[in-house]
C-alpha cells in the first residue's frame, strides 16, 4: 500500500521530475530545482491554490519521481513525458503543428533550395517558418524563374559529366551544373541573389531587375524586358503580404500573446496563443494555438508551457521571443532554447516602442481569435471527445477506458488486388499517422472473411512481436510504430465480421473488445453490433456521427489503395509491352512523368532525357505510343465507316414511309 506521508519523507533534495498517479493513468508530471520541497506543496493541498489543483490532488493514488543531475535535464525530461502521455493536468499545446521551411543546402558545392519540414544542425541555411504552404510554393516558383538553380541529388563536382542532363536543364529550369559549363563561383552568384529575396531584401531584388528590364529594353530586345517586368510584379505581389516592417529589430524573432476565458464561461478550461513569426523585420505569418487545462493557470506559466512544448520539438528557434509576461523559468527556458540554437536566444517582455506595441496587436488577435472560435471549439468538443463519451455510455464502458479506435474494411474487384486498410481515431479524430494498408497474401478468390483474418492476424501478431522485443531490450513500447493497442476494434459488417476479429483476438491473446459497424438496405450507418445484439444509437447523435465517419474513413482509405494498385498494375502492363524498356527503364519514366498520359504526350528529346535511358529506347517509347494512338484512330475511323453505309438504308427505310 502506498502511504504518501511516508514516501514523501523519502524524495531527495535533488532535481528533477515527478509524475502523479491515479492507478495507471498519469494526472500530472512537473519538473523540480528540489523535488523534496515541490511535491511535499501538494500534500495537503495549500489555500489559495487554483480549483484544477484541489481536483487533481483528490484524485491522486500515488507519485512517483526521477532524478537528474541539472534542473536542464529535468526540463527536458518533463517536456518529453508530456508529450508522450499527455497528462489531463498539465496544460497542453493541443497544435502541435510542424510547418514548413525553405532550406538552402549551403554545405553543397552547387546549393539546392529545397522544401523541409525538419531542421537539422547541419550548415543548411533555413528560411520561415511559413504558416501558408501555397506561399511556400509560390516562392519556389518564383525563384525558379528568377534563378535556375539544380534541384536533383547528383553528387556535383563528383559527378559532372558522368550523365547526361535531366529535362529541367532542357526546359530551361536549371542552369545545368551537372554539364561543367557553369563554375561554382558563377553558380554562388545565382545563390546569393536567391538568398537576397529570401531574406526579404525584396527592393533590392525589384531594383536589379528593373536595370536588367531597363537595359534589355534599351538593346530593342522586348520579349526579355517583358520577362523582367513580369518578374518585378511576381517579386510585387510575394512583398505585399509582408506588411510590419522594421518593428524594433531586423533580428529573426517570434512575438507571442495571449487570450483567457473567465471561469464558467464556455471553453474556460483553454487559452489561445497567437504567435507572429517575424523574420528580417517582416511579417511572415501568424498562427494561433489552443492551450487544454489553462482556463485558470497564470498567463506567465502558460506561455512558459507553450515556448517549452513548441520549440521543445524540431521547430525553428528565433533569437529573440517577445511575450506579454515573463515565465516564471525565463533564465531555464533561454538556457534551453539556446543550446539548442546553438547561439544566445533572449525572451522578453518589451514595456514600450515598436515592439511593445506588436506584443499588444498579438494579445489583441488572440482575444479576437479567441471569441471567433469559443463557439467551433464548443462544437468540435461535442464532436470528437462529447462523441466518444456517447459511444462509450452506448456500450457500457464504465470503467474501461475509449480513447483510441481502430476500424478495418476490405476492398477488392471480383477477388483480384484484395486489400485491407486500417483506420485510426483517437480523442474522436482521425490520426493518419497511424492508419495502416494491407495487401492480402494468403487468400485466393473473393473471401471477405478469409481476408479479414489475415490482416487482423497480421496486424496484432506483428504488434505483441513488436512489443515483446521491445521489452527485451529495456525500451518504451508506447515509442513503437505499431505497440499501440486500441480501446475498441471496429468491424465493416455485422456478426461475421466480429467473430472473426474476436476468434483472432482470443488467438493472440489480447481482451479487446469488438463491435460491428452495420449498414441498413442504403448502405448508410444504421447502429453496432455488440455482444450478440444490435445497439440503436438513439439519441446520441455525436455517437451514431462519429461511427459514420469511421466507417466512410475506412472504406474511403481501402478503395484508394485498391485504385492505386489498380492503375500501377495497368501502368506496368503497358510498359512491360515495349521493346527495349526493361524494369529500371519503366522506373526511371515514371519518376521523371508521373503518369502513363504524360509518357504518351513526351517528345523524343524529352524521353532521351531520362536518366538511363538512350536514343533506342526513347525511339521504341515514342513509337509504341504513336502506333497506338494510329491504331485507336484507325478504329474509330472504321466505325464512323460503317455508320455511315447504314445512313443511306435508313433514308430509303424513311422515304417508304
């Protein structure tokens, strides 16, 4: 039995983390300069202390701790454990976004400009983050225009000369490096004046264009000083979304407000964050975040809460982070952030300036946001986690947990290409993360059944493998891609269907329990099938909703595999019919067209272009598609023939009349 009086004389004076139990679920995990004195706070439990604190202590069975050598490593402890279990009283990022940055691989010989949603302590430069992918997007084609630069992987100096060009180098998209005509030193230049526009140095961009505009123009050659105009406009447009400049600092810099309900009003339980991402000066986006368990914390704590959780991932790390009040662990929270930058990050609290002043349009937006969403936020609650309540209430879940559901469909035509696809919900919403496809091995023919049993055999068979050899070597299987065991298992069909899940479920060894999403003579959702009997979902409307999506989601994730299998099986019989292409050939096209339509429309130089492949080949790709095309024209030319010998038949049938 544990006796917390007892155990809590026992607690080190020492750094580090502590976790409060109710039976195996995890309330609450917090760090400690001296875990002694912090967890000896909660018992009794202080006055003045905030409501959510007198419940989680009530509720609390036992504690457990870890200790560290520095209250650093007890930072990043805790930030690693909330993210992992997700403790009810810790206040929580529910948006734990990763957004996506222009990398610029300055390490290389010829730099790329690539798309990333992943930062890496490498000689890379990075650019954003931007809130907006279509901007993202809309940069990398714009500076595609401006400067070809290479965008494939080929080891350049090493391998200049080896291959021939790709098909951006003949379109005019690349400059060609590969080819040795351009030095690295002219090549830089081009990189340079990219990073000049990436930087947001756009007037600087603008003004060497319009030399180059003016000049063409001066030399009578139109068409070029065109080109320079259209792209002084491009350059226009990308600028006018960046409109707060020079606002106290041109150093990369994030500003954070923030946004509280009373208690008792709706939602009073979350806090919204408005972030702006200032970059050189600019403004290059904002995004808000919602806060769960921050209703009533102090707004110190929780933007403390926020800078550990969001830039505790691979998120960008700005130099400086404006906030409308200081955390309570500032001097922690710099030392952190900073040794993951690599250089010195400073969070402050500006009190006057510019910079006060964005703080202040920061904690405005929010408050704004805020009451725009106050009313979504409500609905979606109903939506997702009200849903899996009703759906929990309907099956007779008192004391088994309902967080995470897993429903599985099959799909297959006339018994060829059977798939199965696995679907995943958690809190009432989909976690495509985890969504899982199979294609069936074991079964010949359209069996349903059969198919079924393979893939839940598949699925938990490779699961407790997983988690066995997990344990063996002294690791989380909670970290696993494919340990996480679902509350529910959801079957398309009725009673067959569940006994087939539940005889392989009893097999494994695994008490899971099973129910049957059934359909009525529309095929629309009509209610569960559940220890032999058929649940109406009555009232519960978010319920009987929910299961409706499930069930879509899983038929809508099996038919796609099914169709992409489908359309890669006709691919590769059509290429396998032409000469001289053999499986490295048939690759290589793909990879440089897409799809068998752009194959067809590709012009000779086009196919001699593709890596691997020679003018022979390119010839019997370009021939085979021409001598189809004049054989299906050949075909309906011979059908508007005989419709047209049968037209005077049917004149003379019309004039007897």
């Amino acid at each position: 039995m544990f006796n917390i009086e007892e155990e809590l004389k026992k607690i080190p004076h020492r750094p580090g983390v502590y976790l409060m139990h109710e039976g195996d679920l995890i309330l609450y995990v917090g760090k400690a300069r001296d875990l002694h004195n912090r967890v000896r706070q909660y018992f009794p439990t202080p006055k003045g202390r905030s409501p959510w604190i007198y419940q989680m202590v009530e509720r609390i069975e036992y504690f457990e701790y870890i200790v560290t050598d520095t209250e650093m490593e007890a930072l990043i402890l805790e930030n690693n454990l909330i993210k992992k279990h997700k403790p009810p009283y810790n206040t929580l990022l529910k948006d734990d976004k990763q957004y996506p940055y222009l990398k610029v691989t300055m390490q290389e010989a010829y730099p790329r400009v690539i798309k990333t949603r992943k930062i890496s302590r490498d000689k890379a430069r990075y650019f954003g983050p931007y809130t907006n992918v279509g901007a993202v997007n809309q940069t990398l084609e714009l500076m595609e225009k401006l400067w070809p630069l290479k965008t494939c992987n080929r080891n350049l100096p090493k391998d200049i000369g080896k291959e021939r060009p790709c098909l951006n180098y003949y379109i005019g998209k690349c400059c060609g490096p590969c080819t040795g005509k351009v030095t690295p030193e002219e090549y830089r230049q081009l990189v340079d004046q990219a990073l000049t526009l990436l930087s947001g140095r756009h007037n600087e961009v603008i003004n060497n264009l319009k030399a180059k505009m003016l000049d063409a123009s001066s030399k009578l050659e139109f068409e070029k000083a065109a080109r320079y105009r259209d792209q002084i406009e491009s350059v226009q447009f990308l600028s006018q979304s960046q409109k707060i400049e020079n606002a106290g600092s041109d150093q990369d810099r994030d500003v954070i407000g923030i946004a509280q309900k009373g208690e008792g009003e709706k939602n009073s339980d979350s806090a919204l964050v408005q972030v702006f991402f200032m970059r050189g000066g600019k403004l290059i986006g904002r995004e808000h975040f919602m806060m769960e368990s921050a209703g009533s914390v102090d707004p110190g704590v929780i933007i403390g809460y926020f800078i550990q959780q969001f830039y505790g991932g691979t998120a960008f790390i700005p130099k400086e982070i404006d906030v409308q009040k200081l955390p309570p662990d500032a001097d922690l929270l710099e030392e952190f952030l900073s040794s993951k930058l690599g250089s010195k990050v400073q969070i402050s609290k500006p009190v006057r300036g510019d910079r006060a002043k964005l703080v202040g349009l920061a904690v405005s937006n929010a408050q704004i946001q805020m009451k725009q969403f106050g009313e979504r936020l409500e609905a979606e609650e109903k939506r997702t986690k009200g849903a899996m309540q009703q759906l929990a209430d309907l099956l007779g879940f008192d004391e088994y947990p309902l967080n995470r559901i897993e429903a599985y469909d099959i799909s297959n035509t006339f018994g060829s290409l059977s798939v199965g696809s696995m679907v995943v919900f958690e809190d009432g919403k989909p976690k495509n993360s985890d969504y899982r496809k199979f294609r069936i091995k074991t079964v010949v023919g359209s069996d349903d059944y059969a198919s079924m049993r393979e893939v839940l055999t598949r699925r938990f068979t490779h699961a407790l493998t997983e988690i066995r050899q997990m344990a063996k070597e002294g690791k989380d299987p909670s970290f696993g891609s494919f340990t996480k065991l679902p509350d529910l298992v959801l079957m398309d069909g009725g009673r067959g269907q569940v006994n087939i899940a539940e005889d392989v479920l009893s097999q494994v060894g695994l008490d899971i329990p099973v129910a049957g999403m059934v359909k009525d003579d529309r095929h629309n959702t009509r209610g569960l099938y559940y220890h032999n009997k058929e649940i109406d979902f009555g009232k519960n409307r978010a319920a009987f909703l929910l299961i409706t999506r499930i069930q879509d989601e899983a038929h809508r994730f099996a038919i796609t595999y099914h169709r992409s299998l489908r359309a890669k099986e006709q691919v590769r019989s059509m290429l396998e019919s032409i000469p001289n292409i053999g499986p490295a050939r048939r690759k290589a096209l793909l990879t440089a067209f897409a799809s068998i339509d752009a194959i067809k429309k590709a012009e000779l130089a086009d196919l001699e272009a593709v890596d691997g492949m020679n003018k022979r080949s390119a010839e019997s790709v370009y021939n085979f598609f021409r001598q189809e095309k004049a054989l299906d024209a050949e075909g309906v030319a011979g059908a508007e023939g005989a419709e047209g010998e049968s037209t005077p038949a049917d004149g003379d049938v019309a004039e007897l009349r």
